[in-house]
C-alpha cells in the first residue's frame, strides 16, 4: 500500500533472509506430517518482519522521509 500526501514519493524496500536451522527443520517436518502449527517458524517470521520493520524505518529516515507506522 502507498500512501503519500505529496506530488511525488520515493519508493523504499528492504529484503530480510533468516536461516533455520536443522533442528528446527526436523520440528517443522513433524509439525508437517502430524498437523499443526509450528511456533518456531512462527518466531522466526516475527523476527524477520520486525527486522524488515527497523530497516525501513532507517531508509525512511535517511532520506528525510515521514512515516508513520502503525
């Protein structure tokens, strides 16, 4: 979504790679096979959209952007 209340807006991104680890692919093939959900995966994409979070709140800020993030 884009909103801007200007004549024209820069636009920023910001890419995040987590890697797992081979304990947590093991958890994860269970989680697969039995059914469920499985929460370490859970924290390791709330880790990544806080961290993409922060990086586009930097890259705003560096080019004197005004955000407001919800």
């Amino acid at each position: 979504m884009i909103l801007t209340t200007t004549n024209s807006s820069l636009p920023i991104a910001a890419n995040v790679v987590i890697g797992t680890t081979v304990f947590s692919d093991i958890g994860a093939s269970y989680v697969d096979f039995f059914g469920g959900h499985s929460t370490t995966y859970e924290k390791q994409m709330q880790e990544m959209y806080k961290r993409v979070t922060e990086t586009l709140k930097q890259r705003a800020q560096a080019i004197r952007a005004c955000y407001y993030w919800a």
